[in-house]
C-alpha cells in the first residue's frame, strides 16, 4: 500500500513538473519579434527574475527623415522592459526618403556586417558620445578606440577621405555600395581588410592600399566600376579570388615583387584591361586568374631576371616589362624672375608635371617649353612630380 501511495505522489510530481516545464516555455519569447513605429526588434534574451531582455533591431522600415533608436522599449504584450543590445543587418534595406540622422544609443554593445544594405540614403550617423562600445567621428562608423571601421556612409558629400592612422581593420563592407567616394587613402596602420570592403563603390577611381596588409581579401573591389588607379605596395604577399571582378574601367594593374599567390578569376569581366605588370617572380595561382569575358588581349609583362614565366601565364601572352626611364628635374641654375623662382624641366616623352598642396590631390600643370615658374609666395607649399603615362 505504501508502495503504490509512494508511486502515485512521484507521479504526480513528475505531472506538476512537466506542467512547470510546459508554463516556462509557453513565456519564453526569444526569437519572437516587436513592432513598434518604424522600428521592428528581435527578442534575443529574457529574464523571468526581473522581467527585463534584449532587443535586436532588425528593420527599419517607413519613410521617416529621422532615425533614432531608444534604449529601451516596454512591451505590453510580454510584461517586459527591454534594452536594445544589438544591430542587425540590412536594417535598412530600402528607403523612402533620405535619414538626415540615424542615431544609435549607447545600450549597443553588438553591430552586424553590412548593418545598411544597397542605396541608403543616411545623410548623417551619429553614436552617442556616452556609448563605451562604438564612435562616429565624422559620420563614419567605427569602433570605441577608432580601430575598426564598421560602416562608411554610402552618400556622404565628399569625394576624398584618409582613413585615420588609428585604424587597423577595414570591416567586411564598410565602404560597399559607397556612391561619392573617388579616392581613398589608407594609412600604413591599416593592417586587415576583409570580405568586399570596398564592393560595388561605383564612384571610387583611386586608391593606395596600406603596406601594412600582408593578404587581401576575395572580391574586396567587385563591380567597383570606375575604378582606375590601384596602389598595391610592396609587403603584400597574397590577393584572393574575384580581386577585381567587373572593374570595367581598369586598364593597367602591377603586382609588387612581395606578392606570391593569387586567386582564381581576379579579373573576370574587366573589359578594358590590356596589361598586368609583375614586379617579381611569378606567383603561384588558384586556377585562371582571367575571367571569360573581354580579356583575350591581355599580356602578362615580368621583369628581367625574375624567374618562373613561361611565354605565357594562365594562357595569356607574356613579355618583359621595360619601363621608360626614369624623369629628370634640371637646374640649370633656377633664376629669380620679379621675385618668382624659374628653373628648366625635362619631362620625357609620355610623363607629366602635376603640381598638389596636400600630396593627396595632384593636378597637371602646364609647361611652357621647358621652364616652369614656380610660386614662391611666403607660406605657400606647393609639391610638384613628374608622373609617367
């Protein structure tokens, strides 16, 4: 008798433990989401002890001017007060109208790869100043000690921006889909770039990469389509695959004498390509290093005494590069004419004389002859080179 009171007591506490179990679940609301405004959140934590969770905004939808995300949020539907922890992506995807402000609060502690997808309009983002996780000095996005850029804004009105030299690590996309970048300056502090960092900026035309970077990412400049002029310094040992996918407009790329390997189909769909310059000794390769469209014409050009190259690579011809001599500056000597320095200059043929005030903006000055006069105006610095085609 006492055996079977015993085993109906277990019973019956097994039953009000899989009734506990079964409530504690029914409450549970993790992964579920909110809507609230143009705002719609995530539920990615709870705690039944305090009623309080976490948030993940995952959509920012509507046609608002100004987005500022709260800190918390109540929900009547759970009982719960939430603080928004995290930022997914794309959360904004498409908009109606440009946001002149999107502010994000000091409660993130977590930011997404590619956080805005494709034609956002942000005139400008702004973290706020009490936030221990993340900054915006000058609208862009980056980490609290300024070592990551996260997200570039895609309109920002300026055409030229240098990365500050705090910065280490370009985050996969930061500067995708960019539409008014043209030239970029990276500093040598840069010393990790990831996935795409640069894919689709359809306005970018130059770029220097950082020597500190001894591998470059798959697709870091795909579909960039007015890009022209890439620097890859000496120190880079390895490009990965689809490196210049849909670049149209470039014509000339030259890999320094540091690179020993290269993914497979670096140069797929750039119709204008006509040379690859090598530095060094050939580099090892994924497979065709060329795409299947427009590139027939291409040559491979190698130094002299450089080893591995065949007469051709990755069936496309090769040649020995021979590079035009160097410029040459003559002072023969520089005069003073009516308080202005004049001296004599020998540009070979297919070179330029460009003239900048910041090394960073360099224009073409035009020579009469071969003497130039150079402004010798006091605090006024003027650098000059000889540039060959």
């Amino acid at each position: 008798m006492k055996t079977k009171i015993l085993s109906q007591t277990t019973g019956a506490l097994l039953g009000l433990g899989l009734m506990t179990l079964a409530v504690s679940s029914a409450q549970a609301n993790p992964g579920e989401w909110i809507h609230t405004g143009i705002f719609a959140f995530q539920i990615i934590s709870e705690n039944p002890q305090t009623q309080t969770g976490g948030l993940r905004l995952m959509e920012v939808a509507g046609d608002a001017s100004e987005v500022i995300i709260p800190e918390t949020l109540y929900s009547g539907e759970t009982g719960y007060t939430y603080t928004v922890d995290e930022i997914g992506s794309r959360v904004v995807a498409f908009h109606e109208v440009s946001i002149t402000r999107f502010f994000i609060p000091k409660t993130v502690n977590f930011i997404a790869e590619l956080p805005f997808g494709h034609m956002v309009d942000i005139k400008s983002l702004e973290v706020d100043e009490a936030s221990p996780y993340f900054s915006s000095p000058d609208g862009v996005l980056m980490d609290k000690e300024q070592t990551t850029i996260i997200y570039y804004p895609q309109t920002r009105a300026i055409s030229s921006y240098t990365i500050p030299s705090t910065v280490k690590i370009l985050e996969s996309y930061s500067f995708a889909f960019n539409e008014t970048l043209e030239e970029l300056y990276m500093p040598d502090s840069v010393t990790e770039i990831r996935f795409s960092a640069f894919g689709s900026a359809v306005a970018l035309k130059k770029i220097r990469l950082s020597a500190g970077v001894k591998s470059l990412p798959e697709q870091l400049f795909w579909h960039c389509i007015s890009l022209q002029e890439v620097i890859i310094p000496e120190g880079v040992e390895e490009i990965g695959a689809g490196f210049f996918g849909l670049c149209e407009t470039l014509t000339k790329v030259e890999f320094p004498a540091s690179i020993k390997h290269l993914g497979a189909e670096m140069f797929p769909d750039c119709m204008e390509l006509k040379g690859v310059y090598f530095n060094g000794n050939a580099p090892e390769t994924d497979g065709d290093i060329f795409g299947y469209w427009g590139e027939e014409d291409i040559i491979v050009y190698y130094r002299k005494g450089t080893t591995g190259w065949g007469p051709t690579f990755c069936d496309r011809p090769t040649a020995v590069w021979n590079p035009s001599e160097k410029p040459t500056v003559h002072f023969d000597p520089p005069t003073i004419v009516d308080g202005k320095l004049v001296f004599n200059i020998t540009c070979p043929a297919g070179t330029t004389l460009e003239s900048s005030t910041d090394l960073k903006t360099w224009t073409p000055v035009t020579v009469e002859g071969n003497v130039y006069t150079v402004d010798t105006t006091v605090g006024k610095h003027t650098y000059y080179r000889i540039k060959a085609e």
